[in-house]
C-alpha cells in the first residue's frame, strides 16, 4: 500500500476529509476531485474559523498551496 498523499486521496475519494488551512480555518467537505498540487475540489462544505463561526457551501476548491493537512476518515 502506498502511503503518498495523492494516495490517500485517492481512497478518500467521496468521503468527507477536514482541511486546515494557512490562515488557520478549519474546512470539512466530501472530496469531489483533486489533482497532483494537492487542489481539492470538496461537496458540502463547512468552514470554521478559530472563534467557531462557521460558514456552510454546497461546493468549495481549496489551493493546494493553503493547505497545512489534510486529514481522511478512511472508515
């Protein structure tokens, strides 16, 4: 099994992932499509900023370049 972050967003393909992101909001979302700069296209969005104000998106690209993790419910 290969453990490259393109991997594992391969097996998180559909499923829900949350994203943290430079700027230090939280973004939860089921992965629609990505590519190898690790741009993530995301459904049902939700993004919580550090007060806990959150803010909801039926769809939602996330640069790949803002992202500190990504973090898959591979379940």
């Amino acid at each position: 099994m290969n453990h490259r972050p393109i991997d594992i967003l391969k097996a998180a393909h559909g499923k829900i992932v949350i994203v943290r992101l430079k700027n230090n909001k939280n973004v939860s979302g089921i992965v629609e499509a990505y590519d190898m700069h690790l741009n993530l296209w995301l459904n049902d969005v939700e993004v919580t900023d550090t007060e806990g104000n959150t803010e909801s998106f039926d769809k939602f690209l996330v640069r790949g370049d803002n992202v500190i993790y990504i973090s898959p419910n591979l379940k």
